[in-house]
C-alpha cells in the first residue's frame, strides 16, 4: 500500500516537473524544475527497488549534470529572452500526442510475462557481478571509461578560449 | 489496486512524449538539451521496470541503465561545451539564430 501512495505522489511530481520545465518562464527556474524531475525519477528507481541506480541518478544527475546545465546557464545569461516556443507549437504536439497514444496503446495491448520472482533483497552485489564478472559486461565499462576520457579532453578542447 | 509494469511503462511514456515536445519546441538551446534529458530518464525508467518485472534476477535492464547515465553525462559535457563555444561567438542560444550550418 505505501508503494503504491510512493509511486503515485512521485510520478504527479516528476510529470508535474517535466511540465514546470516546458512552462517556466525563466530559463533558470526550468533548469531547477529539471533537478526536481530527475529527484523525483530517483525515488521512482527506489520504487522499483533499484537502490543502487537511485544513488546514481542522485550522484550523476542531480548533483552533476545539473550543476553543470546551471552553470551554463549562469555563464550565457540572456535575461529579456525567457524560456519562449518557437512557431511549430500544433505540429509538435500533434506528434508528441500521438506518439505517446501509439505507446499507451501498444503497453497496454501487449501480454507482458510478468514473473512471480521477487527481486533480490541485495541489489548491488548481483550488479557488480554482471558489469565485472566473467560473462558479464567488462568490455563495455572500459569502452565507458574511454568514452569519459574522450569527453573530458573534447570538452576542455570545444570550450577553451582560442 | 497494485502498481505493474504498466504503470511504469506509461509515466516512462508521459515523460519521453514532453521530453520530445519541449526538444521540438523549444528555442533556448539549452532548455532543448534539458529536455533530451528528460526523454533519456523516461526511457531508463521504462529500463528498469522491465528489469523489474521481467527479469527480476538478472539485472541487465539495471546495468544497461548505467550505460545510458554514462552516455547522458558524457552528452551533457560536450554539449554544453559546444553551447558555450557558440555563445563566445555569435552571443545568442538562440537555437533559430545559430545558422552556421545552414546554406
């Protein structure tokens, strides 16, 4: 029962939130209804018991990302021109309305197996075997470890002054 | 009333589809990165409740979501890097004013 109030009052706010990021008028204020959205996705993974992948999501996103897209925003300060829409208003929501019909539709017509298995009480343990045990995913997290260095030295590259 | 993989399925849904409005909508470059953020949550969403309720003891739904955080992370970096190179050059993010590549 308090998994279902905690799903409830954490999606309200995540889409809720997502919807404060369309509408805000000031960039920055969408910027931190961003960091509220992806709080709330955080307590969404807590929900679907994936402990390790909420502290992530709060590490990653909300503590990094975030800080980053606001120090961004800090650093091309446009004041007078707000957060506006351009011209294709209709066309955009007709298809973001309709694809996320096709979606509902489809979720909602298709015999997912659930199974009856639990999910294990220790999450992390089962995950660090998978990304650094044999058969596991080792080639792609250092492949992700390169792609992190590769990003690094192409940031400070793009950004720095000439 | 319990919560199944549909609910899930469907808030990931909700979450993509205004992602994808405010990218197509959108004229502050950086609102429109925001909003590619929100359409990457939903879909690690939707990733970990098939992890969930599918294949509650293998996990690789969880582990494929830190690749997409991975990736995120590294989008946001560069991306926000290439915004700050634009704006030292042509003093806007406004996403119809920065034409460079148009011709």
């Amino acid at each position: 029962m308090g998994l279902v109030i905690a799903f409830w009052i954490l999606a309200a706010v995540a889409v809720l939130a997502a919807l404060g990021v369309l509408f805000q008028k000031n960039v920055f204020r969408a910027a931190l209804s961003l960091v509220l959205c992806l709080t709330a996705v955080a307590g969404i993974f807590i929900t679907l018991s994936a402990d390790f992948l909420a502290a992530a999501q709060i590490l990653i996103y909300v503590g990094a990302v975030s800080v980053l897209i606001i120090l961004t925003i800090m650093l091309t300060r446009d004041v007078s021109q707000g957060n506006p829409f351009n011209r294709n208003l209709i066309p955009a929501f007709a298809v973001s309305a309709a694809f996320l019909g096709l979606l509902t539709w489809a979720v909602l017509n298709t015999g997912w197996k659930i199974s009856p298995e639990a999910p294990p009480t220790a999450i992390t343990p089962g995950l660090a075997e998978k990304l650094f045990g044999g058969n596991g995913f080792i080639l792609p997290l250092e492949i992700a470890g390169i792609l992190l260095l590769a990003v690094v030295i192409g940031a400070i590259v793009i950004a720095r002054e000439k | 009333m319990s919560i199944g993989l549909e609910h899930y399925l469907i808030l990931a849904g909700v979450l993509f589809s205004i992602g994808l409005f405010g990218a197509f909508t959108k004229r502050n470059i950086i609102v429109i990165l925001i909003s590619i953020e929100l359409m990457l949550n939903g879909a690690n969403i939707a990733l970990v409740a098939f992890s969930r309720f599918i294949t509650p003891l293998a996990l690789t739904g969880q582990v494929f979501t830190i690749f997409s955080m991975v990736v995120a992370a590294a989008e946001v970096a560069v991306g926000l890097a290439i915004i700050i190179s634009v704006f030292r050059y042509r003093n806007t993010v406004d996403a119809s004013k920065i034409d460079l590549l148009k011709w």
